[in-house]
C-alpha cells in the first residue's frame, strides 16, 4: 500500500519543495499548480477548448510523492525538518496524507492502447481480440516496447499508401524499420522478403519479436545500420517512415535499391518540408504518385524510373 504525502504551498516555493522531495529519495514528483494553465493560456499557443473543471482548480499549489506505508512517518519527519527554512521565507505549508488505490499498473497502463486501423490495415496490441478486425490486415505488437505503436500520424499515412499495393511475391525494404510495423505489415500481405533495418540495435530486437508474434519472422531480415547496410539485390517496393532530413541524406543509397517500377512510401514528412524532398527524389529518378496528409504530417508514394 502507498501513500500520497502532499505539502500545501505557493508558486514560488513550489520548485524548492520538490528538490526537497528529490532529496528525500522520491522516484518521482507531483506538482498542481493553477498558475501554470493560466501561463499557457496566456501563452501563443492556440487552444481549441480546455475542460470547465481546469479553470475552477483552487488557488493552492500541492506538490506530492508517494511513499509506502511503512516509510511513511519517517519521511513525514524528515519532510517537517527538510521544508522548516523554507517556511520561514515563503509561509506555514501543510503536510496532508492520502491513501493511493491499489492498482496492478501492469494490467492499467494497458488500458492506453486500443485497436488502430489506417486502410486496410489494424495495429493491435498482443493481448487484444481479433473480434471485429477480421476483415482487415491485422498487425500484431508489443507496445511495451517504445519503438513504435502505430499511433503517431505518419505510420497511418504510410500503412494507407501500402492499402493500395498488391504485396504477393513482392521483395520489400524497410527502412528504419523501428517496432516493424510497416515491413510486418507488407509480409502479411503476401511479401516473399522484408530486409528490416535500423540503426539502433534494440529496435531491431522489438522488430524481431514482433515479426515473430505475427508468423513472418521466417520472411523478415535484419540489418544493424542504414539501408547501405543491407546486402542484396534491387527490391520491389521501398518503405521508409523517417524525417526529411533523413530521408533527404539516403536517397543516393536508396536508389541503388530501385529498379524500374519500384514503389517507394514514405512519411514523417512536415508539410513544410515536402516540396523539397519531393525535388530531391525526383532528380533521383523518383516520380511522384499520389500524397496524403494529416494535419502537418504528409505520406507520398513514389514510383521509380520512366
């Protein structure tokens, strides 16, 4: 059982309460503090709407950290001792105690993840049902592992673009493959062989496992380091859902891998950026097909030669 051991106090000495808290051995701090809404709607920021409840909070700030039970009057001690010269300066705070509901976090924190479809394709975490999606390509993965769960804007755009491919007996790249979710998706529809790589080693193993946990691992390869790192020959299609710059830095070593009717798709392309990438790919050889966009992201999808 833990407990929440919370310290009534003011803005300006909310910064010196928590150092006190870290200094105490807390693994992590609370701070409520209404002056901090009120700096951002204030701020430049553009809101579309913000809760009744948020601008009816007190105007107390409570900083707090969690403690077990049977460390809860020695740290109330120490924190008296610990917060006395600060309230010389800033004022009398006062110490509350509240009890924290038990909660397995490990079944909570799964409650996050619902199922994700983008065309004709559906992400869903390995311990939710089938039921319902049958009709689509379902991608199975782990999100515990934080290389990628499907959410961000970009992977939709680019599993929408591969919707409208015919994978069967189709050789694949994916690069930058992170959790694998685009490279398992084109093995489940049909793709012969997917290289998968990624600079970083541990993506490479969140890729393995979930191609794995899909029944492709036997079609999928993997390659530590840039898509120059991959052996082989010219390649059917091209996935690669990374940043402008990045993809404007490989799309020499990109082209060794097309050949004439070489699909590409791409993502993670702010729309400020997408005109020039898409000259760039187009003097390599790469000719626009179609783009989409959602909000300031944009997934293209090339085709390579005449």
């Amino acid at each position: 059982m833990y407990k929440e051991i919370i310290v009534v106090t003011t803005s300006a000495a909310s910064d010196s309460i928590a150092d006190v808290m870290w200094s105490l051995g807390a693994t992590g701090v609370k701070v409520l503090d209404p002056k901090d809404l009120d700096f951002v709607l204030n701020s430049d920021t553009c809101w579309d709407y913000v809760e009744d409840n948020l601008l009816k909070q007190p105007d107390v700030v409570k900083v707090s950290y969690f403690v077990e039970d049977n460390e809860l009057d020695e740290q109330i001690s120490m924190l008296k001792e610990a917060i006395a010269p600060y309230e010389k300066k800033y004022g009398d705070m006062q110490i509350l105690v509240e009890d924290v509901p038990e909660v397995d976090w490990e079944e909570e924190w799964k409650n996050f993840y619902k199922p994700l479809t983008a065309g004709k394709y559906t992400i869903l975490a390995e311990w939710l049902d089938d039921e319902g999606y049958e009709d689509t390509t379902i991608i199975k993965i782990n999100p515990s592992k934080a290389f990628g769960t499907g959410e961000h804007a970009s992977t939709r755009l680019c599993l929408t673009l591969m919707s409208g491919i015919d994978f069967s007996g189709k050789t694949v790249i994916d690069v930058g493959a992170g959790s694998g979710i685009l490279g398992i998706g084109a093995a489940k529809s049909g793709a012969v062989k997917v290289d998968m790589c990624d600079i970083d080693v541990e993506t490479l193993q969140c890729a393995e496992e979930n191609s794995d946990l899909n029944g492709v691992k036997d079609k999928v390869a993997l390659t530590a380091g840039g898509v120059d790192a991959i052996p082989g020959k010219k390649v059917d299609v091209i996935l690669a859902n990374l940043t402008a710059d990045i993809l404007e830095k490989i799309v020499n070593d990109v082209a060794k891998y097309a050949k004439e009717g070489t699909i590409m798709i791409s993502s993670g392309i702010l729309d400020t950026r997408v005109d020039d990438l898409l000259n760039i790919y187009q003097a390599h050889g790469f000719k626009l097909l179609s783009r989409i966009d959602e909000g300031e992201w944009v997934g293209v999808k090339f085709v390579y030669g005449t």
